[in-house]
C-alpha cells in the first residue's frame, strides 16, 4: 500500500518533541518556536494563495521573530532586543479579500 505523508499539525507536533527531548538530555543551544506564532490563521488575509505569505506576512514574521526570541522573554538571547519599534510592531491594517 501508499504510505500516507505526515500532516503538517503531526511534522510540527513530532519537531517539537523531539526538541524537548534533546533539552531534557542537556542541549541547552536548541530552542523551539512554533511557526504558527510567526504566522497564524488571523494572518490568512496575508497569504494570498491561503498557504504562501506576502510580502508585509515577511515583515510581520521577522518582527515577531525578533520578540520571541530576543525580547525580554526571547527564547536565544533574552532583552538583546530592546527597541519598542521592533517589539511592538503593529501590522498595517488591509482590506479583508471577498470570498
């Protein structure tokens, strides 16, 4: 029979694991940030094919990137980020698209 490929819930959900598994085993240089923290389903109105980001999602991605893992709370390198711009980033507002 055709073996069925992983969701893409099930790949992220087994890189995750695996991740808290090398930590648990010592790997204090490995970290975990969910793709959908980048880029999730209220950003739908960005990814104009519902799968691949525009240019501002890029944007949006990057700064939130940097909050997650370089604010205060970053999982790489905590505060070495401290400009409120990048931080803070508010996405410009767009249109919904008609369905």
């Amino acid at each position: 029979g055709m073996a069925l490929a992983p969701s893409l819930k099930a790949m992220r959900e087994q890189v995750e694991m695996v991740v808290k598994t090398l930590q648990r085993r010592g790997d204090k240089n490995l970290h975990y940030i969910s793709g959908l923290e980048l880029l999730g389903e209220a950003d739908l109105d960005r990814m104009p094919d519902e799968l691949h980001p525009d240019g501002d999602a890029h944007e949006i991605m990057g700064h939130r990137f940097a909050r997650l893992a370089f604010g205060e709370e970053g999982v790489l390198l905590p505060g070495r980020v401290r400009d409120r711009d990048m931080l803070d980033f508010k996405p410009p507002l767009r249109p919904k698209r008609n369905s």
